[in-house]
C-alpha cells in the first residue's frame, strides 16, 4: 500500500471532519448566524435577497404566492429583465473587467469583458427581433461550449423570448423532440464543434432536426470550426447577420413569472420533460446561491467545469455569475485533450480561485494519475466544488488533498435541473463538512427524509428524500403538461416537493444523498431515461425486446447494462453489439451507450408482464440473487447471470 492509501484509509476509518479554515471562516459572506435567521422567517429570506441582488424596474411586494398549490408563484407583481441584470447595470462600474476568459479546445483564446458580451447580446437581439422573434417565442439553441451559447441565452432573456438550450453531445433525433415540444421558432447551431481533438457535427444535426420540425422558420450558424455544410435560403450566417446591427437594444420588460427558459430532462415515460423557469424567483435564487456557496469575492476567477447544455451552466456559468459580476473561465473542449493535465494547466494560467467540476471528472482524475495536477501550480485555489452526484469518500479526499494542497473547502452540492439552484449544501465559512456528505440544506430551504408513509425518519436514519416548503428557483411546471408535473413531483407524499432520490442522516443531521430510487440513471451526472435507451436498442431491426438499468461504476458513478432479447434466426455477435451501442447513440447521443450488452431469450418478468430490473440489477453488480418466486419465468434468471458472468471475464 503506498503512502498515499494509507492516507486515505486513515482519514476514511476516522470519520474525519473537515472545520472551516479559521482565515477562510473570518472573510467568509455567510456565517453560522444565517440558518437561524433564515428559518425563523424563510419567505422574508427570499425578499430580502431578491431586493439585495436583482436591480428591479418594479420592485416587488409579494412573496411567495401560495394560493394554487403545487403551482407556487414568487414575486409576482414584479419586473425585471435578466440581460440588463447580467449586463447592463455592470458596464459603469465594470464594463471593462473580463466576463469570460474562454478557451477552445485547439488552443484559441478570447478574453470577453462584460461590456463585450453587452454589445454582442444586443446586436444578436436585434438579429432575432429582425427575423420575426418576439416576447415568449421559443428558440431552440444546439451550440458547443462557445461564447455565443451564453450571448444567444442572453439575448432571449433581452427580448422576452423563451430558450430552450439542447445539450451539443445530443443526437439529432433528440434535438427533433425538444424542438418539437417547444414548437421553436428558431434554432441557433453552428457548423460543428471540438470535442477531444474531433468535430461534432452540429449543422448536419441540426439539419436532420429541422427536416421533421415545421415549427422552425429560420436557423442561424455560428462559424467556428469551419467544416463544409450546406446553407438553405432561411439559413443565416450568425457574424454575417449582426454585423450590421445596432449595440443598443431596450431591454423587455418582463413579469418574474414570465417564462425564462425550457430545460429538458429525462422522464420515466421516454419522453423528455421540459422543465419551465421563470425570471425573478430563478435570478434570486441563482444569485443568493452562487455567493454564498461560492464564496465569491470581487476578484475571483471562477470555473464551473460543466458545459451550459446542462442546468448547471444555465445556473453557475451564465445567469448566476454574470449577475453577481464574476469572471468565470469558459472551457469549450475535453478535460484530456491535448493532454491529461489540461484543466490543471488552464488553473495555473488564469490564476483560478474556485473550481466546481463532477465526481465523475475526479475519478476520472484520480485514475489517470496524481502527477498530472502535480505538474503545474494550483496554489490560486481556494475553494473547490462538485456537482451531478453524491461523491463517494475517496474522490472527496482524493480531491481536496491534490487539487486543493489540504486547506481549500470542498462544497459538495445536491440540487437538479428541477430546482433550478443549489438546495442542500455546506457554507464553506460556516459549516464543518464530512467526506461524501452534502451536509445541509442551504439557509431557508425545507428538507426532510421520510418514510414509504411520508412520515420524517428519526436522526440517525435513512428514506427518501423530500423538499417541504416552495423556493424561489423551483419549476414552475412541465412545459404543455401540468398533470404530469403533479404526478412527477408531488403525488407520492402530500405537500411535499419529491425529487426521487434516497437520503440519510447521519447522528450529526449530515445529509448523505443515495441517488435515484426510480429507473433514471445517472451517468457522468446526467439523467438518463431506462425507457429511452430501452426504445433506442428495440428500434433496431434485430431486437425483441430490451431491457436496461444503472449499475455501479467507478468513473461514471453508474454504467449503462444492457440486457437484450434477438429475433428469431438472429444471432448475437461482437458486431451486433458494436451496432447496437452506435444506434443508442445515433438516437440519444454517445453519453446513452450501454456499456455492456449481454443476449438473452428472455427477460425475468412478473405475471403481470413487468420486468424486473432490480434482478437485472443485481445480476449487473455481481449480488446475491433476490426473491424470484413472483415471477412468470423465473429459470431465466439464472441463465442470465451465467452469460453477464462470461460477457464480464471476457
């Protein structure tokens, strides 16, 4: 065991603590008295960061408007603009400090100051207004991680119009679907985008897409990575169409329960959920959250190492940083491209204060080796965060001692695209935090963990996890299905938010988050649909019947197991299920490929015709068998764990 283990091991058998730097704690933007004050009085909590952080062209004098429940309302006789709360109101102070630092992936580099990215979001505002696009329209934006996927955000949120950003890694036949949803007017993609040294082909994507979405009347094209695509008559080039537009473009006014933006997320059903957010509850809790968690302070350079297709970005890289006026590093490629150092290098040349990254980017760390952080000088940090998952104990430890030297606190956040902003989480000056535990809900947030009944758990205990009282940055419903978001959210325990995850509290209180109870998966932090991989493998012409469920792995937290049933006369193959996985990621994207794909003749199910994916599941991880006796077919089991057996050996 080298020294490092034994390190490890230590710290892991001795329940270790981690207090606050004492420093650290004495400079800190919240302290212990917060939590107090916050929920003796939660809705006053709201207003008062919602008056402190937003610039309101009418300020508000309502709260929370629990009038419809589960359809909560915040701050609704009240008006804002999201892009002059980015933009505008930092240019007299700040319009020269840098909003972004951004790098691509081949090694180009521009450094954009907030009265940059004004004058761009209004001239592509204008572009948009000039090609039909007006207040609540919908946009469908399908970009890399480029600096014209925050300015095509903001320039929504100029205008009044609606974004619905479709995560660039995402098939075409993904992007078709959200299109279609949302009914979009517009969609905006470039001709393709760097991801570890290859291009992605949005425009061919995006083409695809359009072809089935008649929605759409025009599409705008980013020029960056120079590719050869084909250009219809209502394609416009993006530099072509603003330049020869005006800087200045008035700010819409817009109610706080105005729609700001659509965000997809896997459902249960196969079907994307379209998750609605709003203006002024969003913006308060983003903001609050941001400088609390984060730390931040006026001369920080802030990394959250996530990509804007996701809520995160929405959250931690556009809206709350830009209204907080922070300068944040955005990074358009992989993490091990050109080489495994490349984070680490991009730390010590912008001189990074804060880091926010994935559990699944720290095991991946940890696996290509401790000397690559060990070769450039991350001394700038002095926070560090991670996002998407629970993080087991090891990661955590792994990453405070050689990303952050022993002195940098970790804030290990739980919250969803649902939730629109962080929900349980340490303050870094004002709470001790333990390895793998995301300790306690943010100041005024509600949490509890309950039982099959609804009933709270005692302390120490485990259950499911709920919210119990409205906040500002919740969705507001699915887009085009209210029904459904009651059914998804608040049917299974009365007047309670559930999210579906499991939950334990230690003998201190500490919350420690047990991932999803239902079929979503989580890989790399992102939910994935069963039922969509599911109907992905069974469209191709060779598949009866398919079977799928997240099992444990140690770089993506879960791995996708495939179980599939062939037509007759056909037989499996390596190259069937080579085929198999490129047709999951034709139809979803790569992120959905099973990692493993074993061949059966049948599926354990119930009488009732239910496959059993906890059997399946415990076949995935190698565990003892559970009861079968329900089942119509129970023999299959076994001869199902004899060739996962195999197909693991092989």
């Amino acid at each position: 065991m080298t020294d490092t283990q034994e390190t490890l091991e230590a710290l892991l058998q001795e329940d270790r603590v981690f207090h606050p730097p004492e420093k650290f704690a004495s400079e800190a933007n919240a302290g212990p008295d917060i939590y107090d004050r916050a929920e003796t009085e939660p809705e006053t909590f709201w207003m008062e960061q919602a008056l402190k952080r937003i610039e309101w062209f009418k300020k508000p004098t309502v709260g929370l408007d629990d009038s419809n429940p589960p359809f909560y309302k915040w701050f609704t006789d009240g008006e804002l603009n999201l892009a002059y709360n980015c933009l505008d109101r930092h240019l007299e102070k700040n319009g020269e400090k840098v909003a972004y630092h951004w790098i691509g992936e081949p090694g180009d580099t521009r450094d954009i100051t907030y009265r940059d990215l004004y004058e761009e979001v209004g001239r592509l505002a204008n572009a948009l207004k000039g090609l039909g696009v007006g207040r609540g329209d919908r946009v469908a934006i399908y970009l890399g991680m480029i600096p014209e996927l925050a300015i095509s955000m903001l320039a929504c949120a100029r205008i009044g119009a609606v974004h619905s950003v479709v995560f660039g890694g995402f098939s075409s036949d993904s992007l078709a679907d959200r299109i279609d949803d949302a009914q979009a007017k517009v969609v905006i993609t470039a001709d393709g985008a760097w991801r570890s040294g290859k291009l992605v082909p949005l425009k061919a994507n995006s083409d695809q897409a359009v072809a089935r979405c008649p929605s759409i009347e025009n599409v705008v094209v980013v020029r960056r990575t120079g590719n050869e695509i084909s250009m219809r008559d209502n394609e416009h080039w993006y530099q072509d169409l603003v330049a020869d537009q005006e800087i200045e473009c008035e700010p819409e006014p817009l109610n706080a329960e105005d729609m700001l933006y659509i965000l997809y997320t896997s459902g249960t059903t196969g079907k994307p959920k379209g998750i609605v957010h709003t203006q002024g509850g969003y913006l308060t809790g983003v903001a609050t959250t941001h400088d609390y968690v984060f730390d931040i302070k006026d001369d920080d350079v802030y990394w959250c190492a996530a990509d804007i297709g996701w809520v995160t970005g929405h959250s931690y890289i556009v809206y709350g940083p830009l209204n907080n006026g922070v300068t944040s590093i955005m990074y358009e490629g992989a993490p091990n491209h050109p080489g495994l150092d490349r984070l680490w290098q991009i730390i010590e040349d912008y001189k990074v204060n804060i880091l926010y990254t994935a559990p699944t980017a720290i095991r991946a760390f940890m696996k290509w080796g401790d000397e690559y952080p060990a070769m450039h000088d991350l001394s700038s940090l002095r926070l560090l965060g991670t996002v998407g998952e629970p993080i087991n104990p090891e990661a955590w430890i792994w990453y405070q001692e050689h990303i952050g030297g022993g002195h940098c606190p970790i804030v290990d956040t739980w919250w969803q695209t649902e939730t629109g902003s962080i929900m349980i989480t340490p303050l870094p000056g004002a709470v001790s935090t333990k390895p793998g535990s995301a300790t306690r809900p943010f100041p005024a947030v509600g949490a509890d963990v309950v039982d099959e009944e609804g009933k709270s758990v005692p302390i120490p205990g485990g259950g499911f996890l709920v919210l119990t009282r409205p906040w500002p940055s919740m969705l507001r419903t699915i887009y085009g299905d209210d029904q459904r978001y009651i059914d998804t959210y608040w049917s299974r325990f009365d007047g309670k938010y559930f999210p579906g995850d499991g939950c334990k509290r230690d003998d201190d209180g500490y919350y420690w988050l047990l991932g999803r109870v239902d079929d979503i998966m989580l890989v790399s932090g992102h939910n994935i649909s069963t039922t969509e991989v599911e109907s992905a493998l069974v469209y191709h012409e060779s598949v009866a019947e398919a079977a799928v469920v997240g099992r444990a792995d140690s770089i993506s937290g879960q791995a996708i197991a495939a179980f599939v049933t062939l037509r007759s006369g056909v037989e499996g193959s390596e190259e069937l299920i080579s085929d198999l996985r490129e047709t999951v990621s034709d139809r979803i994207g790569p992120i959905a490929k099973p990692k493993s794909i074993v061949f059966t003749d049948d599926l354990p199910k119930t009488r009732s015709g239910k496959i059993m994916r906890r059997l399946l599941r415990d076949i995935s991880e190698h565990r003892q068998l559970g009861d079968v006796t329900t089942l119509a077919n129970a023999e299959i089991v076994q001869e199902i764990a004899d060739k996962a057996a195999v197909s693991a050996e092989d």
